[in-house]
C-alpha cells in the first residue's frame, strides 16, 4: 500500500475490441463511485492500437470517448509492485489491485488476465480459464450442456467452412428465425438475426469479421433475464431483471446508442418466487460450472412452461449508467461503492489463497 495506507487501485479500460467506447463509460462509472477515503486511483488505459498509457483525471473524464495519451507504460513480469512501469524515466506505476473493464476480445477472453497473472497483480473477476471459457461461446455451452444446463440447439462453423454453410439445411434442424453470432465477442457485436436465405448470408459474413469461429443458433422463446452473481467459493446470487425489448433484435448499437430500443425491468414482473428462485439456482450453477470467481451476469431466457435456457455468462459485466450488472446489485441494497469495495475484497482474497499454495521450483 502506499505511504498513507490507501489501495492503489488500477483502473484497465479501453482496448482493442468493438467495445472500446462501452469500456470507457463503464471505467468513468466506477472512478466516480470509488471511495476517496480508501483508495488511490490509477488510471490505466489502453487505445486501440494496443498501447497502455498513464491516464491523467482531467482528460479521463473529458466528452470524447479514446484514450487520452499520457505517461506511455511497459510491462515487466517478475517485478512485483514495479511490474508496471513509465517508459519515460522507468519509474513504477505501484499497484495493489487491479479493476480491470476492458470488454471483448484481449480483454475478458483470459488474455488480460494471463498478463495480469505474470505480472503478479491481484484482479477483480474470473481468472483465466473461466475468462476464456465464458468468453468462447462454444466452449461455454459444452461445458454448460455437460452440467447438465439447457442452452439453445445450434451448430458451429470454422470461417473455412464459410462457403459451405447450408441455410436449408440449418433451418431444417433449427427452424427459423436463427441467430448467427461470433464465438468471442460480447455486447452483441456482430450478432444478427436472419428470418431468410438473403439475411442469413449476410449475416454469417458479418460474424466471420469478428471471429474465424461463429455460431448458428435456433430461436428460444422465452423472456430474457439476467442475474448477477457474486463470489469465490461461495458465491450470490442477486435477484433477476429483465430486458423488455422494443425492437425486433437487441443489438450493439441498440444497447447502447438507442435510449427506446429496450427497458430494463428490475426485479422481473410476474415471477413468482419458486421461478424467481429457480433462476438464482441456474445462475449460480452456471457460475460454478465454469469456475467463475469475483463477478459473472448470467444471462438466461425463460420460457412460457418454465424451463430456464442458459444463454452466455459475461465475466466483465458492463459497468455503464445503464448496465444491469451494477443495478440489479443496488436493489438489492448495496449501493456503487459498497459494490467495488466488494469486488476488490473478493480480488485480494483471491489472490491471497493463491500466493498460499505451494509452488513447484
């Protein structure tokens, strides 16, 4: 810690992936809520050519969503607290923890959190493989389907296998409409809804600009509900919201460019509580069958006779002014601050169990 006994929290945003800009919001959501009195905030932000710079408060919480270049920054593993450093004059960036919300692709998909692993800097969320899990999500939905979770019926193509991808055939199987979707991308980037032949070749185009793996999935029709989950070894389960959509498909630039597209519902409206708990269940084993630790939103669809789809978990679950994952905790009482507070416990808790096992040399 430093000098006057305050955490020197890390704050990673921005990155490389479509979601740069939702990072960005989702980091200026939780520097305002963090607590002056415990921390010292660290600014640490990464552009879209992959350079980590020093983010100075000022340029940080301006209008424009990029990264403002400061201090460049370079890492060193193996260096502790000096792991991070300026290249300017070499001097350290110190760090105790790390929040890291850099959304997509290098971000959540166990990249950043391998990078963070070498540098031996303890992190709020899941570690690498349930990032990379929860991130892919084929591996997701085999490893879910194993545990015995419903998710929806679908295939998966290579991008070698484009020009071969039979709609016929597809609808055969699955019915229509389907949904095409990249395998590691989250935020809804890429994913299409295609009612016919035309609209399902464009939108496997669009999925393979983002992923050389994508999925075809079927239909569920169901409401769609969400539930954050909190926790290492014995996680929580918040209660259950709900995205009540206004528009046909719930996409990227609805979520977050749209303020008609979607209402979100918190709790869910007419559920009652042996549902509402069902779903807490289906989360929380979701959770666990991935290995998730510090914080998951588990996205799931209910149906009209009451059996709960998984449909992905998002271990970097956006921090936005209308994200779910931060509102479904405030009702249930625990305000913004209270929230990061936990999550940072959780992340140094982690860590610590993990400095106390046993190294082979």
């Amino acid at each position: 810690m430093s000098s006057n006994s305050k955490l020197r929290l890390a704050l990673f945003f921005g990155g490389q992936s479509p979601e740069h800009e939702v990072s960005i919001r989702s980091a200026r959501n939780i520097a305002a809520a963090v607590r002056p009195d415990r921390y010292e905030l660290l600014l640490v932000g990464v552009d879209k050519s992959g350079r980590w710079f020093e983010v100075e408060p000022q340029a940080f919480f301006a209008d424009a969503l990029h990264i403002e270049q400061g201090h460049q920054l370079a890492l060193i593993p193996g260096h502790a607290q000096a792991s991070v450093v300026r290249m300017s004059d070499r001097s350290p960036l110190h760090i105790d923890v790390v929040f890291p919300i850099i959304h997509g692709p290098n971000g959540e998909d166990g990249s950043l959190q391998g990078v963070l692993r070498q540098l031996g800097l303890p992190f709020v969320g899941p570690d690498v493989t349930a990032s990379a899990a929860a991130m892919d999500k084929d591996l997701c939905k085999r490893i879910l389907r194993e545990a015995g979770q419903l998710v929806a019926e679908g295939f998966t193509f290579g991008k070698h296998e484009a020009a071969a991808i039979d709609y016929a055939g597809v609808v055969n199987k699955l019915g229509s409409p389907v949904f095409i979707k990249p395998a590691n991308m989250g935020s809804s980037v890429g994913v299409s809804r295609a009612d016919n032949a035309e609209e399902f070749a464009a939108a496997v185009a669009e999925a393979f600009r983002y992923d050389k793996k994508i999925l075809v999935e079927e239909m569920i029709q169901g409401r769609e509900l969400e539930c954050a989950v909190m926790g290492n070894a014995i996680p929580q389960a918040s209660g259950v919201g709900e995205v009540v959509k206004n528009e046909k498909f719930y996409d990227y630039e609805s979520k977050y460019l749209s303020d008609t597209a979607a209402e979100v519902v918190i709790p869910a409206k007419g559920i009652d509580a042996k549902t509402q708990e069902k779903l807490r269940y289906v989360a929380l084993q979701a959770y666990r069958a991935l290995g998730c630790e510090g914080m998951t939103r588990v996205d799931m669809f209910l149906t009209a006779d009451d059996r709960v789809y998984v449909n992905e978990l998002n271990t970097l679950p956006g921090f936005t002014s209308i994200s779910m994952y931060p509102k479904l905790w405030q009702a249930a009482g625990m305000s913004y601050a209270q929230l990061i507070d936990k999550l940072v416990d959780l992340a140094l808790e982690k860590a610590a169990e993990e400095a106390a096992l046993e190294k082979v040399l």
